[in-house]
C-alpha cells in the first residue's frame, strides 16, 4: 500500500480542516476537534465476500510497496521483532487486500489482529476504498505468524464498516471488522481489548511494514515491526500520536500493557517539506466499542467504566444506555474496564445500592448479597457474568477497600499498579473480588 491509501497522509492544508484546536509541541498547533460519528448507531453495514475467486490473475496488479517520498521528521525506531510467533506479536497479521472491476484488479497490504476466536479487527479503509472509487474489498488474504495464508475465496468471510464512513470517509470511523468461519485461536491467542487512558500514555504499534526485511517474517518482503511513542492527545474520537509508521501499516494495534487501545490509521505531513508530523487512530473507547459489540457477532461484551467526580465513586456496568444517561448528568466516561465471560457457566455478579451514600458494591458471594440489605443497601440483581477462574485468559479483578471515604469505600480493578497505588495511599486490599477477561 502508498501514500494517501492504506495510511492516509494528510498535508497540512487538509489537517487544518480535519483536525484543529490542539496544543502540541509542533511548528503549528493543530488540535483534533471531536466530531459526530455514525458509532452512535448500532447497526453498521455488513457484507459477505464471494467465495469464488473470479478475479483473472493475468489483470492484478502486485501490491504496492512503499517507498519513501522524505525524509522524514520521526526517527525511525522500529524494532524489528524476531520473534512473531509469540505473543502478543502472533495476534498481529498481514492483510493482502484485492479491489476490482470488469477490466482491472489492484492490490494492496494492510494489518489486522485477532480479539477472538473469529474476528479481527483493521481499519475501515483497508475494507472500503474512498481514494480510488474501488468500493469494497473483493478478496482478503490474512497471513498469520506461522506463514499460513487463509482466503476469502475458498473461506466464507464478512466484513462490517460504519455507515459514517462508507458515505463520507470519516476518518473518526476508520474502524472494521473482519469475520471468518475459521477458529482463529489454532493460530494466535486473541489480543484483550483496553481504553486509553491519558495523553501522554506510552503506546507502542505493531505491525507487518513493506520497507524493512526479516528472515523471521513469515510475509514475503513484510517484516513485523514495533514502534514506540505516546498519546499525545485524545478524544472520543480519535488519537494522535508520537509514533512512526508508513504506509502499509494501516489497520495495525495501538498497544498498552500488550492491550489494544486503538487501530492504527494515518499520518500528518507538513504540506511543504513532506515531513511527517503526527500519526493517530481510532482508540476504543465507550462508544468504538459499544459500536462493535452490536456488529462482530462473537465479541464479547464490554463493562463500561464511569467516575463520579463528585463522590469519587466508581460505577461498573454492562448497559451502555445506562453509561449515556449518567455521562448526560455528570459522570466521566473512563471506557472500558474489562470484559465479561461469553458462556453462562460462569458467576453472576451482583450489585447493590446504597441511598445513604450513593454507593454501588459489586459481589459474587450470594451471602454478601443477602446480607447487605440488613444494613440499609438495596438489592440491583444480576448485573453481568463473570468467568471462571479456570477460564483461558482471564484476568484478576482486584477489591479494594478506603476506610475513610463514605461514597466510593470500594474500588475494582483489573491494573496491578493501580492496585499498588491505591494500597500505598492507604486503601485496604480485599483480595480477588472475581475475574474477568
């Protein structure tokens, strides 16, 4: 893939109208303005690729292979890794992505990475051509660490992108969703979704690049690559980075703590010198991820995080509807927390409320649950399933315990080092509340 496609490069000219208001350490201060999305409506637009390839070889073009247009303004600090097999490298994979008409075929390479045993997740545009009036993707090539190749032509696959930006190239919606009827878990642990946190977060992206060579890389001419920087800045709706990347490496995961926080999309260049100025993405946040557990049909579903600054209590919960309405009256939306189990043989996850503190307090001990009503809580019921212990890639949800604070006393966590902070300020450990995935 090249410039302006599969890693869209915008001049400066194009960045003022996209993206404006933000403080930066740059030559000019550019902020990304939040816009309106179409992630606020649940359905997307699915489409199935043929099975049979119909495509006549003779007519496609080889992808096309990045090559420098600059020098650019980013020390390239890629690293590349050794060692794709392993995790959380094996989840990343080189997307080979075929457009077509009557009388041409041409090709391009993007990225994408396994969140579960039957989705991947890439960048909207490496499904949907805007640049080039090529519509949909008509075959999709996915290579995985250990060399192997599956294709949509001889394997049933569907693909789902935004309304948003099929009709208008949102670039705040360059977010997909590819779907296989093969389990991708033979070839790759599936990568745990996070929220960004903060700007200034140190990310890293990992992805298969036209321009570096590796006698490892199980991609003819692609090596996998990692690159380090940080958030400089965020919104729902977007991230822009200090992180390098080229073309080719569109649809590639922001990672933190070997979590994915966002896909990778695009690159700013200054209009003049052609310098690269920033890179950024889509992060997943309340509403990226709201948007796709309505439309991968084998994702599991998210538990929304939301702070009260005025109490200091944190509130959990699995209703997005219920998310919008406390953000509409206050509340911070801190994205997701963690997600919960897909099957029904794990714990059902109480909630109660207290009227007398606006406490809410999370168990899976039925005796807590029946108890705490004794003492004026109020009973919520059922409010998500949590895992076994004993399932594949759970996590440890912590409990913690303020003594001195009447609203928010319990705080739930899946992050060790906010568990330590937390007990260095004197908060109580109370052990595994339940696990998550």
């Amino acid at each position: 893939m090249f410039a302006i496609r599969r890693f869209k490069l915008y001049s400066w000219t194009i960045v003022l109208a996209l993206v404006c208001s933000m403080d930066f350490a740059l030559p000019m201060p550019i902020q990304a303005k939040e816009q309106p999305t179409s992630f606020g409506e649940e359905q997307g637009i699915r489409k199935t690729l043929a099975q049979q390839d119909e495509l006549d070889e003779n007519i496609l073009n080889p992808p096309a292979i990045y090559t420098d247009e600059a020098d650019f303004e980013f020390v390239d600090q890629r690293e590349i890794i050794t060692t794709p097999t392993l995790a959380p490298y094996h989840s990343c994979v080189s997307l080979e992505l075929v457009y077509s008409d009557s009388s041409s075929a041409f090709a391009y390479y993007g990225n994408a990475f396994i969140v579960s045993n039957h989705t991947l997740l890439t960048s909207a545009h490496c499904l949907y051509d805007h640049e080039n009036q090529g519509g949909y993707v008509k075959r999709i090539d996915i290579t995985f660490a250990d060399g192997t190749t599956i294709s949509s032509a001889n394997s049933a696959m569907d693909v789902v992108i935004s309304k948003g930006f099929e009709a208008n190239n949102n670039y705040e919606e360059d977010l997909g969703i590819i779907e296989t009827e093969i389990d991708l878990s033979r070839y790759a642990t599936p990568l745990k979704l996070a929220s960004p946190s903060k700007p200034k977060q140190n990310v890293e992206m990992v992805g298969y690049t036209n321009d570096l060579f590796s006698s490892t890389s199980p991609v003819d001419g692609r090596a996998l690559a990692k690159s380090t920087g940080r958030i400089e800045m965020m919104n729902p709706s977007l991230l822009i980075l200090s992180v390098y990347g080229v073309p080719g490496q569109s649809g590639s995961p922001i990672l933190t703590n070997n979590k994915a926080v966002g896909v990778f999309n695009f690159g700013l260049r200054d209009s003049s010198t052609m310098e690269l100025i920033q890179t950024g993405g889509v992060p997943f946040l309340s509403q990226q991820l709201h948007w796709l557990t309505q439309n991968a049909r084998y994702m599991n579903q998210p538990i929304y995080r939301a702070y009260n600054p005025n109490s200091g209590e944190h509130l959990y919960t699995r209703s997005y509807a219920e998310l919008e309405h406390i953000t509409q009256v206050g509340w911070k939306d801190e994205g997701m927390a963690w997600m919960e189990s897909a099957g029904q043989n794990g714990e059902i996850v109480w909630r109660l409320y207290n009227p007398n503190t606006g406490d809410h307090h999370y168990t899976v001990d039925q005796h807590e649950y029946s108890e705490l009503p004794k003492y004026g809580w109020i009973q919520e019921g059922e409010t998500w399933i949590a895992p076994q212990k004993t399932t594949p890639q759970v996590q440890a949800v912590y409990r913690l315990y303020n003594p001195h604070a009447i609203s928010g006393a319990h705080h739930f966590t899946t992050d060790l080092q906010e568990r330590n902070d937390l007990i260095r300020l004197g908060w109580k450990e109370e052990g595994i509340a339940f696990y998550a995935l």
